[in-house]
C-alpha cells in the first residue's frame, strides 16, 4: 500500500515539475535577449530562481536526490547572478539551458523508477567551474541565530543577505506553514506568495520535514515585514496554514509550534470565529488534473456510446420499413435524435477537455535554434505564430520530435551560410516560420524557410548513388521531392549532430503516418522550402467514409478525402505501367486496393467507377472503389500485436449494422503509390 502512495506522489509530483520546467523556458528564453550584453531582467531571473527554488525543495520531498541536488547548484548560479557576482554570458546561459533539459530527462526517467540512470556529474562540474568552486556565503550567519538549522542550510547567499538586511532595518521575521496537495503545490504556492507579498518580502520558501509524503508537501515560507502579520489574517483555502514570529534577536530555540492537523484552525491562529473557519476550507480553484489515461478511457467509453448509437438508429430504421410510421417509432425516433445530440455534445465536451495548445512545444524550438544556431554559426531568427492552437494532448507531444527534425534540418540543409546569404542579396540572418493553425476538423502547422531552397539535381543524382530513383526515366519536380522522404536519403556530403546520418525526413513521415497526418512539401530553389503537416484534432473517433471494393467494405478517415467522382472506364489512362485520370489541370495517380490486398471481384464490371481522391494540394492519389456506401462515425480499434502491422490498414471499427470493417491508413497507402512512382 506504501508503495502506491509513492507511485501516486511521484506521478503527481512529476506532472506538477513539467510545469515548472515550461516555466523556465519561458524565463531561459527572455533571459536569452540579455545575455550578450552580461545582464538580465531581475524579474525574470527572480522567477526562475524561484522555480528552480520550488523544483529543488519539492524533489528531495519525493526522494529523487538527483533532480535537487542539480537543481540546487543551477539555484546556487543563479543566486550568483542575482547579486551580480556572475554575468550573465553565452557559456552561463548554454549551462542553465543544458541543466534544464537535464532536469527534464531526470523527471522522464524517475517515472519509470530510474532517476538514477542519468549522471549529472559532468553537468555539476560545468556549473562548479563557473561559479570557481565557490560554496554560498555564511558570513551573514552570525545575526540569524533564531532560524531553524534545516532552513539556514538551505538559505542562498542572497537570500541570507536579504535577511540581514530586513534584521537591521527593524523588520519582523514571520515563518509561515502551509500543507499542499503534490499535485498543485506549485500552482499553490504562488498563490500563498501573492497574499504574502503585499506585507512583507518573502525571503524564501523551504519544504519541512517531519511529515509522511503522501499526506502532501509542507513549506516553511520566511517572511520580512514591518506589519504584524498576526493580525493579517493571511488565509489559505483548503490548506492548514499557521502564521509566528521569528525571534532572531536571541539563541533561544523557537516558540512552540501548533501541530498541523486537520482539525486546526487553518489560517486563524488568532482565534477568529467559526464562520470564518469554514469559508477558509472552501476551494480558490475550479481546476483539477487528471490523468491523460482516464481521459483515453473516457474516450473508449464515449466511443462505444457512439457505435451503440450507431446500432439502435440502424434497428430504428428496419422497424420503421417494416411496421410504417407508427407513433410509438417516431417517439423512439425523437428520443434517439435527443441522445444522438447529447452524445456529440458530450464527445465534443470530451475532445476538448484533451486539448492543449501547441505554444508549449514552440517555446522548446524556439531555444533549441538560438543553441544550434550559435553552434554552427548561422544566425536564425525563428517567427512563430498560432501558438494557442489546440490539439489533443497526445498529439500535441507526438509531434514535438518531427518539427524538431524539420527545424534542424532548415537550419543545416536550409539556410544559407551568413556570406553565401549575401552573396544572393539576403540579410546575414536566416528566417524559420513556425505556424500553427485550424483547418475544420484538421491542425496544419507549417516549418518555412528563407534558405536556398531543395536542389533537386542533387536530389536527383544522390537518389541514383544510393539505388533509390530509376536512372531510364523522367521525373517532375514533385517526383523528386517526394524522394527525400525515403528512407536513408540524405543529400549532406558530411556527417555531423545535425544530419547526414540517414535518420531525418523518412522518421518525420513515419512519425506524421502514425498520427493519421500528411507531410507535404513545396520548395523554390533559392528562395525557400516550406513543410506542411497537417493531422486531424483527434484519432479516437472519426468520421469515415464507407466504401465497398468487390466483396468487402473499408473505411476510409474522411479527413483524408478531398473529393469523390464517377468516371467512365474510358477516361482511363497509363503512364509508365500506372494508371491515372487528368483531374482538371492535375493528373492523379491511382491505385486498386484490389491488387494491394489480393481481393476477389466481381466478374462483370461496370463501365462507369467511383474514385476516392485522398491527400491535399499536390499530393493527391485516387483510390479505384466499387461503391461508395455511407458517412459514418467510427470508433478506429487496434488489430493487436499479430494483425497489426499489416500495411495500409490503421485498424478496425464496427458499423452500426454490428459489422466489422478495417479502416484504410491512408499515408501508408499514398506512400505505396509513391513507392512505385519512384521505380522501387
């Protein structure tokens, strides 16, 4: 039972540290316009201190001894920063910035148990070599004799300096308790501090000890304030809070303490009435977290209401063919209309809830090309725009790994060297735009750049060498971008961190697949290349388009369809073995699922067939269909382990009708096409 406890506090724990982390590449990327200069903003180095503060108390609180002793010594640089005994120069930034991503792993690791499987002893040295070795200074120590020993311990040298100096300047010392959920101790702790503030300084803000984890977070808030804080009445809803002064002035130990139990009077130590008592318990948020598995199996849930749905209104239907319009059918009817709406609205309520904005995933982007472009000396300036696009969560963290492959390869394959830059009449600085926006019931967001555009002569000719185009044949330009998605296709003539190592575009395109998404391409030589994704809100449920190809139905994601037509067998046509129809001004390559999947058909064929055009904007292909049945809903189930890697197929869904039907995955299939287009 002890165990779950510390599971259930760690994965809360760690769901409230990624938090912070955000947090701290906001404040490491608007401390990066100051580096240069030696400075920073003190707000902003404030409240990243006070992050790194509040990580480093909370970690040793659930025991990953790791994460607080890297975040205190990171606490120590700042510390230094803040007093200005350090400036703030390219190399400190790049440490902060490392030491973060650092924590960032370490908080990975310790929810699958393995906090201790990265060594941050290369990491402590780098910041011990900054700093010269020096420890915080205790010089101040001798007028502090009140305060407990584990929270001197922990005082910095600012902060033990900003104590000294509320001490002489005839301040009060306050020490403020207050027990936090795990879950929200950040988000809380700030709140607290706010209320605090208008009184007083707050010198800092430790964990205590002495409590049983699981029973949630205790900090020991030290306060520096003229007012007597007694009197404040300073309340915190929920939580047990308990307000004494410090005497500082004497080697006494301190006042006795009131026990933290929950029946102490939280945020009243002087008495006040019981009416009060009882407002102090109510909550100050509406917000809750919860964990993205229980949405996933609410999800599940609201999918299985979505297909039974489906069944009643098929068996709604066949009663009403049988028996007329009687009025008990039509009451049926009505009442099944009502549901219908109830459930959209609940699944909509539902999707929503999951969403999250991709800014999150921007601000990491936004450092790691200021890093990169240092590194390799191209000056790039990233533009983002439609960070408040929401996408499902998971989704959202899917997709973090190709735009960061896009991304460095604009800046290695992309952008210009700074005199190349010139040479063709451009500023020295690269440009890279990353856009976010909503597209219906679709997310596209797009990777830009001002560089040199895909030389595709050179794409041309590394696809020879490495046996990956056909060497007797023609191919458009579309053709030839379409190659550098194949795998272990890479144009770089030197291997480095960034590229030429056969991993890049083909695992984007993969990854892209996996999601139910497109990747697609547009490139000017010499002016630029733009990559688009674009990926439906969701994957649980979908709209589908139900199709019948000889004996057998599919769905295809509706999100995928761009149009379906009727054509006559005689529009027909074959270029190089393949067959295509001219499509206005567009010829599209199509595919028999027929000949993919060594289906039966029927022996008489119609002179006229239906074609499915899937993809966008200049990659497109045309699915050959028998029929085209019905729009439906579907909720995608997986084939399993055994099943489920066969090509072209994305899962199962079950139809109203009780019918199981397999739904097409529509980028592995337009990848079989290109495949062939290629010669491979």
């Amino acid at each position: 039972m002890a165990e779950k406890h510390q599971e259930l506090l760690l994965k809360n724990f760690i769901a409230e540290a990624e938090e912070i982390i955000e947090a701290m590449d906001q404040h490491l990327f608007l401390l990066d316009s100051g580096a240069d200069g030696g400075s920073a903003p003190p707000e902003t180095l404030h409240s990243l201190f006070r992050s790194i503060h509040t990580l480093k108390g909370a970690a040793g609180m659930v025991g990953l001894s790791s994460v607080s002793d890297l975040s205190h010594r990171m606490e120590d640089m700042l510390d230094k920063l803040r007093l200005g005994k350090l400036a703030l120069t390219r190399e400190i930034l790049d440490i902060l910035n490392e030491g973060t991503n650092q924590i960032r792993k370490l908080l990975k690791q310790s929810g699958a148990s393995e906090d201790n499987s990265t060594d941050i002893r290369g990491m402590l040295g780098r910041i011990e070599q900054a700093l010269g070795g020096n420890a915080p200074s205790d010089g101040e120590s001798n007028v502090l004799h009140g305060l407990d020993s584990d929270i001197m311990n922990t005082l910095t040298e600012y902060e033990t300096h900003r104590l000294a100096e509320n001490i002489r300047s005839g301040a009060r010392v306050y020490e403020i308790r207050a027990l936090f959920k795990v879950e929200r101790f950040d988000k809380d702790l700030n709140k607290i501090l706010k209320q605090i503030k208008p009184f007083g300084e707050v010198i800092t803000s430790v964990p205590g000890s002495g409590l049983s984890p699981d029973a949630g977070i205790l900090f020991k808030i030290i306060v520096g304030s003229k007012h007597t804080l007694e009197e404040k009445k300073i309340k915190w809803a929920g939580e047990e809070v308990e307000i004494r002064k410090i005497d500082v002035s004497r080697t006494a130990g301190p006042s006795k303490e009131l026990p933290l139990t929950e029946h102490a009077a939280p945020g009243t130590p002087d008495g006040s009435s019981s009416g009060e008592r009882l407002e102090s318990i109510k909550s100050m948020t509406q917000t809750v977290r919860v964990d993205i598995g229980k949405l996933d199996s609410l999800m599940n849930i609201v999918g299985e209401l979505v297909l039974n749905k489906s069944v009643i209104q098929q068996m709604v239907r066949e009663m009403l063919e049988k028996e007329g319009s009687s009025d008990l059918g039509l009451d049926i009817q009505k009442s099944l209309e009502n549901i219908s709406r109830k459930i959209g609205e609940l699944q909509e309520n539902l999707i929503n809830v999951r969403m999250t904005p991709v800014g999150q995933i921007f601000d990491r982007l936004i450092r790691m090309v200021k890093k990169i472009s240092r590194e390799i000396n191209k000056p790039v300036n990233l533009h983002i725009s439609g960070e408040d696009t929401a996408l499902d969560k998971t989704m959202v963290e899917a997709v973090a790994d190709p735009l960061m492959h896009l991304i460095r390869n604009a800046i290695d394959h992309g952008i210009e060297t700074p005199e190349e830059r010139l040479k063709a009449g451009k500023s020295e600085e690269g440009v890279i735009y990353l856009r976010a926006f909503q597209k219906g019931n679709q997310v596209q967001i797009e990777v830009e750049d001002d560089g040199a555009g895909i030389n595709l002569q050179a794409v041309y000719r590394k696809a020879i060498e490495k046996k990956l185009a056909d060497p007797n044949r023609e191919y458009s330009p579309k053709e030839l971008i379409d190659l550098i998605f194949l795998p272990g296709f890479s144009t770089s003539q030197t291997v480095t961190d960034l590229s030429g190592r056969g991993v890049g575009l083909d695992v984007v395109a993969r990854n892209i697949s996996k999601l139910s998404g497109l990747a697609q391409v547009s490139t000017i030589e010499g002016k630029g290349t733009k990559f688009t994704i674009t990926l439906p809100i969701t994957l649980i449920i979908i709209r589908a388009l139900l199709v019948r190809i000889g004996e057998e139905e599919y769905a295809v994601p509706l999100n995928s369809v761009s149009e379906s037509l009727i054509i006559d067998r005689k529009d027909l046509k074959t270029i190089d073995n393949r067959e295509v129809i001219q499509l206005r001004e567009h010829t599209i390559s199509l595919l028999r699922l027929e000949d993919l999947f060594g289906l039966k058909r029927p022996v008489e064929q119609a002179s006229s067939l239906y074609v499915i055009i899937i993809g966008s904007a200049e990659k497109r292909m045309g699915l050959i269909v028998d029929d085209i049945i019905d729009q439906q809903e579907v909720v995608i189930k997986s084939l399993g382990s055994v099943l489920g890697t066969l090509p072209g197929i994305a899962g199962a869904a079950e139809l109203g009708n009780k019918k199981t039907v397999l739904v097409l995955d529509v980028a592995v299939l337009m990848d079989e096409v290109l495949g062939k287009n290629n010669g491979k």
